[in-house]
C-alpha cells in the first residue's frame, strides 16, 4: 500500500449503543486530504454475534471498487458483539486494521462473567490476538491489530490519517456519525 498517496482511502467503522436491543454502526469513507467520500450504516444486536455481518452489508452497501483499507473502532462492540477481522479481510480483499485507545489485561474474564459457557465468543475474542502498541507524533499511544497489513504499516497508516488525539479522522467521525444516527433512531421508534 502506498501510504503517500493523497488518494487513498480508508472506510472506517464505528458504532454507538445506549443500552438497547440494538447499536447503530456508521461506516465513512475518507481520502488521506480528509474529504469525505461515502457513508453507509447498519445495525446489530446488543450482546449478539451479527457484528461481522454487520460491518460487511457497509462494505457492500457502499459497493466501492477505491476503498484501501478498513478501520474499525474496536473488533468488540455492543456489548461483546466481537468483529471477525480476519473474515472481513477474507471476504473483501482489503487490510484491516482494528483501533483501540487503552491498555487493557484483556476481556477473557468479562466475557466468562457475562457470557458464561459461551466458547463460541471467548474462542472468537481469542482469535483476535495480541494488539500492538503504536505512538502518534504527538505523543498518545493507540493499539492495533492488523490484517492483510504488517504492524508498521498499520500504524503508519493510522497516523496519516491522525489530525489531532489519537483517534484517525475515518473512525473520529464514523463515531458521531453512529452517535447521531442512533439519537435519531431511538427518538423515531
């Protein structure tokens, strides 16, 4: 991947959830310039496994032959809702790379304690490996997991599309993005 580029593209995937049956994914398409250029979303369900699912009907929706990389916000949302990075990248033939902004021990005891007996989630949040600290110029770390893309590309990526914080403008606003369109939502119903 040429990161340089100033064409480049990246859709990026964030969700939003208050506590319902459902939360509200956003998925932005961004060039490297920070123009935005496409928008599509979908729902899953709150402590379900359609995640995975989920973030594909985006990346299908949009329907997009320039898109040149995946970020998501987390692989675990909506409340242990786990993303299959690995099949996202299987199924679209592009990198992914799975963001997060703290240090953790990990959420192997979380999940046992919310979902007890539940192998089927603890082997998939297992499956998601170790995450990869990575520094921004301006000083906060982010953690990454990639697929389909070496770490250092990864995180040179990330910072490219970093202005300001730690978190990459895609994700930044698919997050508000997500968060509108859930308040919008929830109001309708």
């Amino acid at each position: 991947m040429h990161i340089p580029k100033k064409g480049l593209r990246a859709l990026g995937i964030a969700d939003s959830y208050s506590g319902r049956e459902h939360s509200t994914l956003a998925g932005i398409v961004m060039r490297k310039d920070l123009i935005i250029d496409g928008c599509a979303f979908s729902r899953v369900t709150v402590g379900g496994m359609d995640a995975t699912d989920a973030v594909l009907e985006i990346v299908n929706a949009l329907n997009r032959r320039d898109i040149n990389v995946i970020l998501l916000s987390g692989c675990v949302i909506a409340f242990f809702n786990i993303i299959d990075p690995m099949q996202v990248h299987d199924r679209t033939g592009l990198p992914v790379i799975c963001v997060t902004y703290e240090e953790s021990a990990g959420l192997e005891g979380d999940i046992l304690h919310h979902f007890p007996g539940d192998t089927i989630r603890l082997g998939a949040y297992c499956r998601l490996g170790a995450r990869t600290p990575h520094t921004l110029p301006d000083g906060p770390t982010i953690y990454l997991r990639s697929w389909g893309l070496d770490p250092a590309d990864a995180g040179r990526l990330c910072t490219a599309f970093t202005c300001e914080g730690k978190i990459p403008e895609p994700l930044r606003v698919a997050r508000l993005t997500a968060r509108a369109a859930h308040g919008f939502v929830r109001y309708q119903i």
